[in-house]
C-alpha cells in the first residue's frame, strides 16, 4: 500500500507540476 512517505511525494509532485503549468 501506499505509505506516508509515497503520499507526501505525490502530493509535493503534483504541487510541483501545478506551479510549472501555471508559471
């Protein structure tokens, strides 16, 4: 399953790719 480390790396890359995207 997906462990605490693995969520708060997704949710840091999604925060990531949303700040490239918006600029």
């Amino acid at each position: 399953g997906a462990g605490a480390f693995e969520v708060a790396a997704r949710q840091y890359l999604v925060n990531t790719i949303k700040k490239t995207v918006q600029g």
